[in-house]
C-alpha cells in the first residue's frame, strides 16, 4: 500500500459518496488479484505492484465521480479491464485506486438496421457474440485473448485482431465512445458527434487519441461497435514447407492475392515450430523436416470463399507447400485462443522440463523487413539463454495487419522460468526488449504493433521513435491530466511534470 491509514480511510469515505459498500474492495485478496496480469515479473517483487483498493462501479456516472474524487484527493487510479494486457497497462505501479469495470457489461442497443451494438466495457467479445450470434451476425474483434479480454481493454490498448484483414481491427470497429477523462468530465469521442457514424470530416479526429493510451488519459465506459454478418463459411488450411524462406514468400503472395474474403495469414518459423513438437502438448507434431508453416484463414459467404480457396491453394502450391490436411488446419485455428496465457512449460540447456510463462514481444514490422528481423530477435534470446536458464527461446510468428501484406504484427515467444526470476535475470530481460526495441526502429517499423511499449525495456526507445511527437504526448498528458491521477508512471509520461517538459 501507498496511501497511509488515515488518508486511506478518508478515500474511502469520500467513495462512499458514489458507491455502495460493496463496490469498494480493500482486502488483500481483493488487490492481489486486481495487480497481476499474464506478462512475467519477478515473483519476490508482485507485492510493489498492489492498489490502495479497488472498486465496482456499474454505470459512466459512477466512473466518473470515483475519478472526481481521486482527482481532487490526488490518489492515482489505474483502469483494468480484463487484465490480459502484456506491457503492465493495468498493474498499478503507485498503488492508488484500480478501477475494475467488469459489472459494466450490459448490452445497452442493439440496432440491426445500422449494423451497430452499444455496450457496457466491462463485456468480452466471446459473450457479446454469443448475444450477437441469434441474429446472424458478428463483431471480428479477435485477439488471441479473446475469451477473456475486455472492450474496454481492446480500446485502451488499441486492440490488434486476428482477423483484421479482412474485418479491420479494435481502431476500425470501434465507432464512437464515452470516455471518462482524469479530471472526472465525461466526454463522447467518435467521428464528429455521431454514435454511429464512421467517417466524419468535422473538426480534428479525436477518437485515436482517445484509444492505445493504457489508462493514462482516462476511461473508456460505454462503446458503439460495427458489426458484420455472421460468416457462413471459414477455411484456415495450413502448409507445411521445408525451409523458411519458401514458406516466408508464400505468405507475401497470399497476403498480396487480392481474395476479398482474405483474413490474415500467419507466418510460423523454425523455432516456433520446433517449440510446438517438442513441448505442445495440443500440437499434432510433424516430421523433422517439416521447418516451417503458413496458415491463411477466410471468411465470408461459402461460394465466395470457395473461389478464394482455390485461388490460395493455387498460390500455395506454386511456393513447394504441402498440405497438412483438414483435420490438424481446423483444429490448430479453431485452438488459437486456447494457449493464451496457459500453464507451459520450457527446457533448460541441459533439456530439463521446468514450468516456465509465456511472454511475446511484438513490433509492427514490414514484409521486407521480416528475414532480418527474424535472425536479430533469435540472436538476441539465444544470447540471454547462453547466460542463463532461466529463458527458453519457443520461436516467431509474422501475423499480417492488412490485406495487402505491408506489414507484420511480429512477435517472439520467450518462456521465462518465473519462480527463478531474479534481480538480475530480470535487468538481462529488461535490456534484451531494449534491444529487440531497438531492432524494430532499425528496420523502420513500430515497438509494437499490438500490446503497446509502456513496460521496462522497449519503453525507453518510445522517445525515439515518436520523435517530435512524443513531446506532443507530454502536452497533451499534462493538459489532460494536470495533477498526474491517471495510470502514472506509464510510458514515460511523468516527463510532463518536469521543468520545461522537455525530453
């Protein structure tokens, strides 16, 4: 705890003005579990990373008037959502209060003439779709986490979809929303004024700003999203190739093929695949030779995905892939959200078996870009490795993030033996995201495509590549949230407050 009894007592009197007993949580059971997210940190040090308490609340007023007070109070609050975010977005790093927005997940609208929904933020994709579902249609926002992540979460990190390149992602499905500022207002951002409009050219576009910020301009409490009609057929085949860079060519053409029921393609290299016959225990393991894979998925209406199959398939062959068959390309997409944050377990250099977590780190690289990428990012785990056992290098993927291919979400997948995580092995694993940062803004791409860069590590290079921009940030911080309230200590923010704010 940050805040000292007394003063502790004082917020929650002063909450009991807009929440009910029950919505105010101080237990240490109740904080714990509001202080944890997927991403690995030393297991000795959880307990500097706790709220003051956590609260409930069920409506935008609500939000609202627990803001007010911790602004006036000067007590930091720190959104959470479905707390799957990897770069600490949702762990309070000053203690302060933890708004929890779960109870906000009602489904407030639901209008099948525009196509739109309006929603609580406290609901997930996988219920919101079981509503959608009786009414023939869908909203594509489909993280890896999709089970147990948040609107509200997918809008503070600017969500980066499976499928997005063929439904768009969190930015594009997201039509408007009301978001509750560090200083209590409550402000409707969308394109122009409109709940449901999707393109407005009146006054500066405030909705990305509003959006990918990790709790450190506010919260977002009530959201109107596009929704498309239920695909009535899917194909996700994967191919096997004997080499990455056949398979590395394959996946450009395919992205590049101009198949409009096209929803992404994913590029799987050697390690990823070695990792998944050696340690994925629901992986159906292919031969030796097999080093690399390539999955593309469709949706769509079925004599549109049909000709679109062909033309993949097509496209697929002529690149030397074989076809690993119905069963194991169905069931491999149809598992992809199953290994999110799970139990796993890595090898040691001597090939123990010990239980390690699961961590990525992620850029938005381009096509061209993705060989030397590849080769940098391996050299950098394979260096942490050699001085300790406490990471296990499990491979790449290269997710496309548009129809046209120009670019990749990228990420490695690094097992960390958590229980063994100490000071030091953590200042090894800081400097390792420096670099593999670093690596990215080399070949002219972004820290990260998805989970954001606000952690320790990668972080530090925001400045760089921002630019001038990122003293943008530092203005608008400071406008927005003049006494410091909201999320502090996230993405370098707290230069706002310094003399002459200046990097």
């Amino acid at each position: 705890m940050t805040l000292q009894a007394e003063r502790l007592d004082d917020v929650v009197s002063a909450l009991r003005t807009v929440l009910a007993d029950d919505q105010i949580l101080t237990s240490k059971p109740d904080r714990y579990n509001r202080a944890r997210v997927p991403a690995p940190f030393p297991v000795h040090r959880w307990s500097e990373r706790l709220p003051d308490l956590a609260v409930l609340p069920t409506s935008t007023e609500q939000v609202a008037g627990v803001v007010r007070i911790a602004n006036e109070l000067r007590v930091p609050v720190v959104p959470r959502d479905g707390g799957t975010g990897l770069t600490d977005g949702a762990v309070p790093l000053r203690g302060g209060i933890v708004v929890d927005v779960k109870r906000m997940n009602q489904v407030k609208e639901l209008d099948l003439d525009n196509r739109t929904v309006t929603v609580g933020t406290g609901i997930n994709m996988l219920k919101l779709n079981e509503v959608l579902g009786h009414h023939g249609l869908i909203y594509p926002d489909n993280p890896a986490s999709y089970p147990c992540s948040l609107v509200g979460g997918r809008i503070g990190t600017s969500g980066w979809s499976l499928i997005g390149s063929r439904y768009g992602h969190t930015r594009d499905l997201v039509l408007s929303f009301d978001h509750v500022l560090p200083t209590g207002e409550v402000l409707h951002v969308g394109d122009g004024i409109g709940h449901k409009v999707s393109k407005s050219s009146s006054g500066y576009q405030l909705k990305h700003l509003f959006m990918g910020h990790q709790g450190t301009l506010g919260i977002a409490t009530e959201a109107t999203l596009k929704l498309f009609p239920k695909p009535e057929a899917e194909l996700s085949p994967f191919w096997a190739f004997d080499n990455y860079d056949d398979a590395y060519r394959c996946v450009g053409a395919l992205a590049r093929a101009g198949v409009a029921t096209f929803a992404g393609a994913v590029l799987f290299d050697e390690w990823k695949v070695a990792y998944l016959r050696r340690d994925d225990e629901a992986y159906i393991p292919q031969p030796n030779d097999v080093r690399a894979l390539v999955c593309s998925v469709m949706y769509g209406y079925e004599d549109e995905v049909r000709a679109g199959g062909k033309r993949l398939f097509r496209i697929a062959k002529e690149h030397g892939a074989r076809y690993l068959g119905d069963e194991i390309s169905e069931g491999d997409w149809a598992a992809r959200h199953d290994r999110y944050a799970t139990p796993l377990h890595g090898r040691t250099k001597a090939g123990q078996v010990v239980p390690m977590s699961w961590h990525c780190e992620d850029a938005a690289v381009n096509y061209t870009a993705l060989p030397a990428v590849t080769r940098a990012w391996h050299e950098i785990v394979a260096d942490l490795r050699r001085r300790t056992d406490v990471f296990d290098d499990w491979g790449m993927f290269a997710y496309t993030s548009a129809s046209t291919g120009v670019d990749y979400l990228t990420e490695i997948d690094v097992g960390i033996w958590e229980q063994q995580l100490d000071d030091r092995a953590w200042a090894m694993y800081v400097q390792a995201k420096r670099d593999i940062a670093a690596v990215a803004l080399k070949h002219h791409g972004s820290i990260s495509a998805c989970h954001g860069s606000c952690r320790d590590g990668e972080v530090d290079l925001v400045p760089d590549e921002l630019g001038r921009g990122f003293d943008v940030m530092l203005g608008l911080k400071r406008q927005l949230d003049p006494n410091n309230i909201m999320n502090p200590g996230k993405y370098l923010l707290d230069r706002a407050y310094e003399t002459g704010a200046e990097r």
